[in-house]
C-alpha cells in the first residue's frame, strides 16, 4: 500500500501534470477576468462555467495546456525524446483546430441559426431549435495562450 502511495503523491506532483493545470486554470481566470471587464457575464451561472469550462476566449486554455505540458516534457525528457516530439505535434494540432476547424464550425453554426430564426419569424417553419455554436478561437487567442502555457511549464519545470 505505501508503494502505491508514493507513487501517486509523484503522480499528483509531477511538474508535467501542475503545469497542465495550472497552465489550464490560470488561462481560465484570465479568461473569465476579461469577460467580466467587457461585461460578457450576466450570471453566477456563467461566471462559474467560464472560469471552469467555457471555450472561446482570450486566452486559449487549450493552447495553454498543451504548451505548458509540451515545454514541461521538453525540460524533463529533451526536446530530442519521442514523447517531447509526440507532445510537440498533439500541441500543434490542437492550436490549428482551436482556429480552423473549430472556429469555423461556430461561425457556420452562428449563420444557421440566424437563417433559422429568420425562417420561423416569417412562418417558413415553426419551433426551430437552434443548434450549438461552438467557440473557436483566433489566432492571437491561440497565440496568447501558448505564450502563458509555455511559461507555466518553464516556471512549472524550474521550480522542481
């Protein structure tokens, strides 16, 4: 039992995992501080979800936390180990996603539902159920959060 113990307290105090979540917290309170500044929060209800789950935003959580744990990888294992490499290329589709595939989806999901909502106000259909608008992110978004993530793991990776 104490061998298991061990190993997850080094589990739980790994520097590749805290710079995961801290990189991903913090991203996330400067994300819901920014949307209080511009007066995007109309509830406890959204600050909640924004400070813990919310996508979109400056900066990019997901951006954050794949730097953080690549950078963090890169300090620990090398940046000419495999998993540095794995970690390198999974960040990198993450960040392309957050701004292609994923920001594109929302803005055509955003088009449909005001096609929709314009088709049910002049009788064309009735009840439309608007479909969910994902967030993506723009580049500087993504920028931003891969500049705090990378930090987070560089501060992450020197404190151990």
């Amino acid at each position: 039992m104490k061998a298991y113990t061990g190993s997850f307290i080094n589990f739980l105090t790994n520097p590749i995992l805290l710079s995961g979540i801290f990189s991903w917290l913090g991203a996330q309170f400067l994300k819901t501080i920014i949307e209080l500044v511009y007066g995007r929060i109309k509830s406890f209800k959204i600050l909640l979800e924004s400070m813990i789950w919310r996508t979109g935003g400056m900066p990019s959580s997901h951006s954050a936390v794949v730097m953080a744990v690549c950078v963090s990888v890169g300090i620990k294992e090398g940046v000419s180990s495999s998993i540095f490499i794995l970690s390198i290329m999974l960040a990198f589709i993450t960040m392309r996603d957050a701004v292609g595939v994923r920001r594109s989806n929302g803005i055509h999901a955003k088009k449909l539902n005001e096609f929709g909502r314009l088709l049910e106000k002049n009788g064309l259909i009735e009840n439309y159920t608007p479909i969910k608008e994902v967030n993506g992110h723009t580049p500087i978004q993504v920028l931003l959060g891969a500049l705090f993530g990378g930090l987070i793991g560089l501060s992450m990776s020197l404190l151990k």
